[in-house]
C-alpha cells in the first residue's frame, strides 16, 4: 500500500504547483467548517483548471480502491 505523503507528492509533480496550491486554497475555503471526503479535494483539484489532466489520470489511478477508502 503506498503512503499517503507519496501519494500525494505524486499528485503534486503531475499537476503541477500552481494547479495544485490553487486546489488546496479553494479545498479549505470551501470546507474549513465541515466534513470531507476524498472526492472533494480532487473536485476541487479539477476546478483549479487541472480537468484535462485529472480526466486523463483519475482518482482510481493515484489511490487505488483500498487507499481511497482509507483516505476518506
């Protein structure tokens, strides 16, 4: 199983560091008061302007489906 540090250093080298700050920034804006999951960091990842890159590399890719719900 990998790491989650490495998973998501990986996610960060595909999208790219503005793509990926600008995701982080409007993740915590959106849910600073509330519960998440998985699925809303990488919503907000796409809606960073990375939906090319995130369409062509789906989640399934980076987190497996045990990780994913480990992650969650």
């Amino acid at each position: 199983m990998a790491q989650p540090g490495s998973v998501v250093r990986m996610i960060y080298r595909v999208l790219g560091e503005k793509h990926f700050q600008e995701g982080l920034q409007l993740y915590f804006a959106r849910h600073k008061y509330g519960n998440t999951r998985t699925i809303d960091l990488w919503n907000a990842w796409k809606e960073a302007g990375s939906a090319f890159i995130l369409n062509h590399f789906p989640l399934s890719h980076f987190l497996g489906s045990g990780l994913e719900a480990g992650f969650a």
